[in-house]
C-alpha cells in the first residue's frame, strides 16, 4: 500500500523549560495522498504548532512525523523544503515588493530559474485571478494579499501544501472561490493539501476531515462518515457532539477519548503529474535574500538616506555643539581701586593696574559687567543673573609692585577675589582657567614695563610642546572620533535588529524557513546587506568628520575606515544577538537602550577610564566600543600602525564581541527551532 503522504504518530510539543504542558499531546494524524484534508480545532488548541513540525521549522519533544516517507529536518528529508509549500497563518509577504518580485524572490529561493517562475505565475495568475503584476503588495485588499499569498505557496509545484487558515478574514464568497482553487488544484496537480480552519461548515468540501481537542485529534474521517456517525445534518454538530463526549469520557482524567470511524480512503487519482524535482543551493538562496533586501531598501529611499546619513547628522551635532570652551558666560566685576572706563597703557608706577588687569578679562568674557558693589553682584548670583563675579582689592597697584619689588614685606597678596557658581562646574571651572589666565598675561606685560624677567612670577615648571597631538586641538577633536565609533556601534545595532524583528513579525521568515532556507542563510544574507548600509554609514561620517569639521589625522585613513567598519561589524552582531533572543520590537529597544548607555558612559569617551572605580575600569577596559575608542585616537593623532598593540587590540576586540554575539545569536536561533 503506497505511503500517506502525512502519517503522524504519538506526537508530543511543548514550548519552554519550565512549561511542560503538552500543546500536542500524543497526535495521531494520517493525511492520504491526493486529498485535501481539513484540521479543525479552538483558538490555541495546537494546529500551527503541528503544521510548523510538518514543515520542520519546529521539533516534536517525542513521537514521529513521516511527510512523503521522510522525517522533516533530517538531510534529504521533503520538509523543509520545496517539495513542501506553506502559506503561514499571516500573508507573510513583503509589503514594498511588487506581485512580479514577490513570486520571483519565493521562486528562486525554491530553485527556479525566471523562465519558470514566468511560465508558472501564467497558469497562477489565470487560477487565481490575478492581473496586474506590477501592482505592489500593500496597494492590494486583504483577499487579494490572502491570493497572493495562496500562489506564492503553489508556484514552485510542491507535492505537499500547507495553508494555516487560508479562509480566515474572506468573505463568503472569496472563501468560496479559495475552495474551489484547492479542489481544481488536487484535481491538475494530485498534490495534498492540508489545511487549518475554524469555519466548520467549509470543511465539508475536504476529502478528510480531523478534529483536534485537547492536544490531539478526537476524530478524523470524510465528512460525509462523520455525518452518518452522528446522523447529524452539519459538521458543527458533530464536533459539538464529539467535544461532549471527550468532556464526559476524560472527566475522571485517566481514559483519553479517541472515536474511531471505518473509513477507507483513496485520494490519490491514476493520472500522474510530475512534480518537479527541486533542489536550491545556498548561493541561490542567499542571492535571492539579499536582492529581496535591497529591493526592499531602495524602494524607500528617504528612509534609506536618513539610515546612511543618522550617524554623519550625529556626529556633525557632536562636532557643532560638543568640545568647545564656553561662549556668553556672564560675569561681573567690582573694582574697589578705580573705576575708569578707560585704562592707560601699562606701566610699572600705575595706580590703576586693576583697570589693566580687567581690560584683559573683559576681552575674554563678552558679557563683563561692573558693579559698585559687592553685595549687587552677591544678590546677582544668588538669583542665576551672573555665574561669576571678581571683586579688585584697593590695594591692587602698590601690591602687585611689593610682590615684585618687596615680596618678603607681603602681607596681603594682590588681590582679586572670584566668587563663582559651582551649579554648573564646567563653567565654574572654565571661570577659574580664564581667570587664572588672564592674570598670567596681565603679570607678563606688567613685568616687561617694569623691566624685570617674566619668568619671575611664573611656577618654575615648563610644559613642553605636547610628544603626541596638538595642545591647541580642541577637545571635540578628542572626543568626536570616539563619539563615531559609539554612534555608529549604536546605529548598525539598531537598523540591523530592526530588520530581523520586523521580517519575523511578518511572519516572512517562517515561510521561507519552511522552503528550506537555514538561519545562517538569512544572517549572512543580512550581513551583507547590512554591512553596505554600515559601509555607507561610515563614509558619510567619516567624510563630515574630516572634510567638513577638518578633524587632524596622522595616520592611515584606511585603517581608521577598517576600525570604524569593524566597530559596527560588532554593533551589528550585537543587534543580531538581540534580535534572535527577544521577539518584540518594544522589548528589543528596551535592552538597546538599556545596554547602550552603560557601555557608552564606561567606554572612556564621555569621562576618561582612569577617573572609575578601579573594578569597573577594569571591567570598562572589556566592553565593546572602550578599545577601538583608543585605537582610533591613537591612529588619529599618534600616527600609529596596525603593529601597535593599541591599535591591533581595538580591532581584535571588535571581531572577539563580534563572535561572540554571533554564537549567541545561532544558539538562541537553534533554541527557537525545538
Ligand atoms: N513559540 C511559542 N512559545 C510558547 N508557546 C507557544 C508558542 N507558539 C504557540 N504557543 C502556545 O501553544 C498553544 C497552541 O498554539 P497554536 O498557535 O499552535 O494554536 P492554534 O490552534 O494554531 O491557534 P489559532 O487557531 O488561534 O491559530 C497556544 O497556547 C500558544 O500560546
């Protein structure tokens, strides 16, 4: 006797470690060949959950699934595969492609060459009812998707077709002619069908019917069979009646109600059609992946521009806003020693030094007031109208020339005191340097009219011109390179996980995993899409960066391109990784999120490694991003090579985080097959 084309015996599912409850629960299930055979079943009983062990996208915990002789996901099994094909529950078709692309991208993802998909869209197009190929997806009705959906299970002539309820959401009518294709279909092609549904009633135009309750089929026969059983005039009142009697005879829990009907079948029809043979290779496979994905990017190519462009817009804020000593600080002075608003030049006899001193400061700080007193200014920085304010001793002259000329007699020094507030300390601090400066200048010129060596006055310490870098540099230039690197670790992790999340909410992937396709497959092809948006990405910031903001550069441009791919190389990993353990986008930014800002904060760019606690510097020294951040200075401003341990480190550490999230990713991957 020729083989079902579906036997399933004593099938067992559960999802989880924790949760062991059976979602299939000892299943038995023969589907014969040429027929169409309808599952019905509540909400949540198990019916995907079974067709995803038929198609081999999930493993049974125990029991056995034999489709077309084979047991799915062992090598050289139909399933998965092209000898297979499965319209998931969802249209689980991609939205920006056009009805054409949609067939040729399942089409060589199934083996085929465009000749044939062509030739087989004719006869689709023409069952189906569909006209225009070059409409794309999202302009079309939800039947018309439901179609589309339908073909694109049928193109590649599978022996076996798996619909999870291909009715569901139809009109009557639409439900009508869906039925009608299947029927014609069984009847050209002598495939099998199996399908899901919950619209009872339909199911009588099914050559076999099973009823699943509980976790395994209660029932499975022709619905003519099932009708005489009961002697009742509707299916619905068979399940009904069957249902009650599950309930009456599993009441005490330990006998399990399972209603045999004689039923002999015979499907499968004397004229034989030649399915083709279909194999697909990893190259075809992954072709078609990624032409699917640029089809798709280059169909939105706002979206896209802003992709490659996020970063280079975020470092140019960084190089614009960040770095930059503080303009606009308002400020006063109260001048007890005189108060001329014009100062002589300077002179060693002057009684008006002060006024000297201040003309340098006021240079310095646009917004110099002057009070008259010192309780004006207090109340002005009590209230946040000033940040600073200088009050000039009297004495300021005669001081400054006892501290030159008599500095043993000194018994008050010259005096200017700085009252500052210390809400923002950056700007208190950058107070003090410009205060503090200024004096330094003031000092100088006052001893050159005096004629007495300036270094007199100065701390007997000489700061040589810096070994590395520039002392003139500003700080943006020491924080913008380290601030690419974070930015664009943050964007390939945030685009590349985005991709996976919304290709596995469509419910795209499973669709394709049941062609046959693997989770490398998918992840290679999106590593090469990805690492072209990554490529883009970088060129346009490290172009702004160097180009428009003229960041210094001593050493090779090239090995600071390397680094910067290699970064995001990581970050994207990192997205992948994400992506393969959380299933939802709210919850995948939500780790995004939460993960980055630690890693940015201890990564040394935005406070130095060395002002941690010495456990976390350690620990800061492992993250992604901290090594590459000091390879890239190095590279940027010592001129160093890939033979410096510096720079080698930042890149091994890229590709170790990369690894690293890679296996994550297929562990958790492999995780969500069983
Ligand atoms: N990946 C999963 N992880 C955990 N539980 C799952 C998973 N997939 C399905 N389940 C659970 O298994 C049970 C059966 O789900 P399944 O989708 O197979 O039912 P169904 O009969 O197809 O439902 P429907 O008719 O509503 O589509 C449900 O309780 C569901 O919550």
């Amino acid at each position: 006797m020729e083989e079902p084309a579906i036997l399933v015996r004593g099938a067992c599912k559960h999802y989880g470690v924790k949760d062991r409850t059976n979602v299939l629960e000892s299943l038995d299930l023969t589907v014969p060949r040429g027929c169409i055979y309808a599952l019905l079943g509540a909400s949540g009983s198990g019916k995907t959950t079974l067709l995803n062990c038929m198609v081999g996208t999930k493993c049974l915990n125990s029991g056995t699934i034999r489709l077309l002789g084979t047991i799915p996901g062992e090598s050289g099994a139909a399933s998965p595969g092209p000898r297979v094909g499965y319209m998931p529950q969802e249209n689980a078709l991609y939205q920006e492609l056009t009805i054409w692309e949609t067939m040729k991208y399942f089409g060589w993802i199934a083996g085929m060459s465009t000749d044939e998909i062509k030739s087989r869209l004719r006869f689709l197009a023409e069952l189906l009812l569909i006209t225009d190929l070059d409409q794309q997806i999202w302009t079309l009705s939800g039947g018309e998707q439901r179609r589309i959906s339908f073909a694109a299970a049928l193109l590649y002539g599978p022996e076996i077709i798996i619909l999870d309820e291909p009715t569901v959401g139809l009109d009557p009518i639409l439900r009508e002619s869906v039925w009608r294709y299947l029927i014609d279909l069984v009847d050209r092609e002598q495939c099998t069908i199996v399908l899901t549904t919950h619209y009872i009633e339909e199911t009588r135009q099914a050559h076999k019917v099973g009823l699943m309750r509980k976790g395994y089929v209660i029932a499975e026969s022709s619905p003519r069979a099932l009708l005489q059983r009961f002697q009742v005039d509707t299916l619905e009142e068979v399940f009904l009646k069957l249902s009650t009697l599950q309930d009456i005879t599993e009441k005490d829990g330990s006998t399990r109600f399972v209603c045999r009907i004689q039923d002999d079948f015979t499907c499968s029809t004397a004229k034989k059609y030649n399915h083709p043979v279909r194999t697909s290779s990893p190259k075809h496979k992954i072709k078609a992946l990624v032409w699917k994905q640029f089809v798709t990017l280059l169909r939105n190519v706002p979206l896209l521009l802003f992709t490659v462009m996020s970063a280079a817009l975020s470092v140019s804020l960084f190089f614009i806003g960040v770095g930059h000593d503080p303009t606009g600080i308002t400020v006063a002075q109260v001048n007890y020693e005189t108060n001329r608003s014009y100062c002589a030049p300077i002179h060693c006899d002057s009684t008006s030094l002060s006024c000297n001193y201040l003309e340098i400061l006021s240079s310095r700080f646009s917004n110099l007031r002057h009070l008259s007193s010192e309780g004006e200014a207090y109340a002005l920085l009590r209230s946040g109208q000033i940040q600073a304010f200088f009050v000039v001793k009297d004495d300021f002259s005669p001081n400054m020339r006892r501290r030159i000329f008599d500095s043993r007699n000194l018994l008050t020094p010259a005096g200017v005191d700085v009252y500052r507030d210390y809400t923002a300390k950056d700007i208190a601090m950058y107070t003090k340097k410009v205060t503090v400066d200024a004096f330094d200048e003031f000092t100088s010129l006052f001893l050159d009219s005096c004629n007495v060596n300036r270094k007199l006055m100065k701390a007997p310490i000489n700061v040589e011109t810096p070994v590395y870098g520039e002392a003139s540099v500003e700080t943006t230039y020491m924080g913008g390179p380290a601030y690419l690197l974070m930015v664009s670790f943050c964007v390939a992790s945030i685009v590349t996980s985005c991709s996976v999340l919304i290709e596995r909410n469509e419910g795209t992937y499973d669709r394709v995993f049941a062609m046959g396709v693997r989770h490398v497959e998918i992840l290679i092809s999106h590593i090469i899409t990805d690492s072209c948006l990554i490529v883009g990405q970088i060129v346009s910031s490290l172009s702004v960066a160097f180009l428009i903001f003229g960041l210094p550069l001593k050493g090779s441009i090239f090995l600071i391109f390397a680094l910067a791919v290699a970064n995001s190389f990581s970050g994207m990993c990192f997205g992948y990784a994400i992506s393969s353990i959380l299933k939802n986008e709210s919850a995948v930014m939500h780790l995004l999120s939460g993960s980055m800002t630690p890693a940015v904060l201890l990564s040394g760019t935005m406070w130095p490694r060395e002002g941690m606690h010495p456990f976390l510097q350690e620990a800061a020294w492992y993250l992604p991003i901290t090594q590459a951040a000091h390879s890239i200075l190095s590279i940027l401003h010592r001129g160093w090579g890939l033979s410096r341990p510096t720079v080698y480190l930042g890149f091994a550490n890229c590709f170790s985080w990369a690894a690293i999230f890679l296996v994550i990713c297929l562990v958790f991957l492999r995780y969500e097959k069983t």
